[in-house]
C-alpha cells in the first residue's frame, strides 16, 4: 500500500483536504484525536483517509483506503504545497505488493454494489408488496386507487438511499433505484467471486489486511 508523506503546516494541509473532498460531493465524518496528532476522515460509507501529523517535523503520513482517491489527493497537494514538499513511499507496515492495491478497489466496488443491492431489495419489496394490498383491497377501482398504484410503480424508478427517495447526485455511491436490484445483485456476485478467488491465492498475512476491507452493512 502507498501513502504520502508531507512536509507543511497542519491547517493548511487539513483545509486543502477539506476543499477537495468537498468537491468530491461525498458525505465525509471527520474526527480529530491527540492534540491534531491523528485526524481521520471517514468518507461515504466505503473508504477512510488517516492522517498522522508530527508537529514538530510538521510532517504528515497520509492513507487512504482507496489508493486511486490517495494518489487524486496527492496531485492536489503538489499543486498546493509544491511538488518539494510530497514523498509517495510504500508503507513497509502493510503487504507491498502492487496487486494489493488493485484487489483493494475491487474490495470498495464490492462494498459499494453490497449497499446497493441490500437497499434496493428492501425498498422493491416494500413498494411491491404495497401495490399487490392495494390491489387485493380494493373490490372496485377507483381514481385514487388508480393515482396510488402510479405513485408507488414510479418510486420503483426514482434514485433512492437508504432512508428513502432522494435526488440524484447527492452521493452517487450511496444512492440506488430499486427496480435495478437484479442488476446490482448479479454484479455483486461477480465481484464476490473474483476477491473469493484472488484471496485464495493470498498468504494469511495479506488475506487477513484485505479481509478487514470486506465490510458488511
């Protein structure tokens, strides 16, 4: 896995990753722990970015759990802070090998294909079971039964996360429409059989630091 190291003020480096995430238009927790020594940013509900600040070096080690987002951040930083201020090294505490970092993004396109065939399951069931009471309920058909039944087939259609309708591009990793589920699940699949495939060609070691990614919502 690789990570930066930065050589610069800590308020300026937070608040030049504050700009950039919030162009990402991704919902985004950060805490702040030891006196600005640990700051983590707990981006979506797929990838977290550390940082570990040393204020006497001014030195920051930045990681991330999608090294794509990590390598964005870092042209960012270069041409903010200046190209003489930013080392990318491999991070000698995690396996070094490349092909880790790409099963990684497999993992996070996993995650994200998880939550979005866990929500959109609940929400087809949901809106599915309310059109077949109504049409069992209903000895006669009437207008408004009629606008009921539009109504609901129409969410099936509309984006959604998992609290409800929502509009598009809020968050496109955390938003789903319902009458795609099939898609999702059968992409799901497809990804849970490639990482179940490449784990089983991992060390412990290795197979260990990536299952620790395969999270579950």
């Amino acid at each position: 896995m690789t990570l930066l190291e930065v050589y610069c003020d800590y308020n300026e480096l937070i608040s030049t990753i504050d700009s950039f995430l919030q162009e990402k238009r991704v919902t985004v927790k950060k805490s702040v722990h030891g006196n600005h020594r640990l700051t983590i940013y707990r981006i979506g509900l797929f990838r977290k970015l550390v940082i570990e600040y040393d204020p006497y070096s001014k030195t920051a080690i930045i990681k991330c759990s999608d090294p794509s987002l990590l390598s964005e951040l870092g042209n960012v930083l270069r041409r903010k802070l200046g190209s003489w201020s930013i080392q990318q090294k491999k991070d000698l505490r995690a396996p070094e090998r490349s092909y880790l970092d790409q099963l990684l993004k497999k993992v996070i396109e996993r995650n994200i294909f998880f939550y979005k065939t866990k929500y959109s399951k609940k929400f087809l069931l949901l809106y599915s079971i309310s059109l077949i009471a109504i049409i069992l309920l209903s000895f006669t058909v009437t207008p408004a039964l009629i606008l009921a039944s539009i109504a609901i087939a129409i969410l099936l259609f509309i984006p959604h996360d998992k609290r409800g309708p929502q509009r598009y591009g809020i968050n496109p990793e955390e938003t789903f429409i319902p009458i795609l589920y099939l898609r999702y699940r059968s992409k799901l699949k497809v990804l849970d059989s490639y990482i179940r495939q490449q784990l089983s060609l991992l060390p412990s070691k290795d197979r260990e630091y990536i299952e620790l990614a395969l999270r579950h919502y």
